[in-house]
C-alpha cells in the first residue's frame, strides 16, 4: 500500500507553465500530460516527475514541487477476523476465567456455607465445649487439692494458721502456674505454630 499526495493548486499551476514551454522533451510532456488531470500522485510518480525536471534543465527538488500538497494514506481496511479463531479465543477466556475462579475459591467449603447449623457441626461443637469444661474443671481440681493438701502438711512445719495458709498459697500458685505453662503448651501444638 503506497503512499501518494494529495495535489495542490501550485502544483497544478506549475504543470501548466511546463506545459506550455517547448523546451521540455517529449517523455516529460507525456508525463505532465498524464498527471495534469490527476488529484492524486504516487510518490514514486512524483520522484520519477522530478527527476524528469532535473535532467530536462528545471532545479526542482521534490519539496518544493509538492509544497501545496498533501499526504494522503488510504483508509486501511482490516480483514474479517476467522470464527473459527473468534471460537477459539473465547474458549480459551472461558477456561482461563474457570481457572481464576476455582483459583480463589479452592478454600472455600461450599457445605459449610450451605449446611448451617447441622447435626455434626453441632457434634463437634459440642465436643470442643466439653475439652474446655474438663480442662477448666482439671485445672480447679489440681488447685484446690494441691492447697488443701499444702495446708494440711504445712501442720507438722507452722503452728500458727496465717503461716499455714500462705504456703499453702505459695504451693497452690505454683501448681497453678505449671498447669497454665503445660495447657498453653497444649494448645499451642493443636493450634500448629504461631
């Protein structure tokens, strides 16, 4: 698809004046001949022109002989895409689109979502209610028996009950203490890793 130049009116003008010279030679008169009616030139038509100029005595340079001119590129016309292709390449959006989903919702539990309230989420909640309450409970249990026993054996070391009382205190705390490290422990490994 070549390009071509839209003719001025200079132009024009100026194939007249070669025109009515004699001095021009007979292949440029044919030339100016055929382009005298012409809106429209090919380049290559408008250089072989002012080539023709030069050796026939006239200095033209090929700007100045389209000075008024302008450049015209053809409307480029696309061809009609392929269906078979069209078919294609929405086939292949779809199935790219069906990945990226399944890609974001690979986490999510669709009967989890749907199934509020069921007889084995009831279960399992029930299960978890009742480690916590056994825990607690065990918890209570190793505290108060560890203080009653610290005050009971504390009677052969302190006459006094005040005395009594804070090591049996002391001992309780540290039980305490223990069993909150271990259960934490605990619950940390069922947890995973923070």
């Amino acid at each position: 698809m070549a390009s071509s130049f839209t003719l001025g009116p200079k132009f024009h003008e100026k194939v007249k004046e070669l025109l009515e010279e004699d001095t021009a030679s007979p292949e440029l008169l044919e030339q100016l001949e055929t382009i005298k009616e012409e809106t429209t030139i090919p380049f290559k038509t408008a250089r072989r022109l002012q080539k023709l100029l030069q050796e026939n005595g006239y200095p033209v340079y090929l700007h100045e002989l389209l000075e008024d001119s302008m450049l015209y590129l053809p409307k480029v016309e696309l061809p009609p895409r392929n269906p078979e292709l069209v078919a294609r390449l929405e086939k292949i959006k779809a199935k790219l689109a069906n990945e990226e989903y399944m890609r974001i919702t690979r986490n999510v539990n669709p009967q989890e979502i749907s199934s509020h309230g069921t007889l084995a989420d009831f279960g399992r909640e029930v299960r978890s209610v009742k480690a916590v309450v056994v825990t607690v409970f065990n918890f209570l249990v190793t505290v108060v028996a560890t203080f009653a026993c610290a005050y009971m054996g504390s009677q052969y070391l302190f006459t006094e009950t005040t005395s009594r009382v804070i090591s049996a205190v002391i001992a309780a705390s540290v039980v305490g203490l223990a069993e909150l490290y271990v259960l934490v422990r605990t619950m940390e490994g069922d947890l995973g890793d923070p």
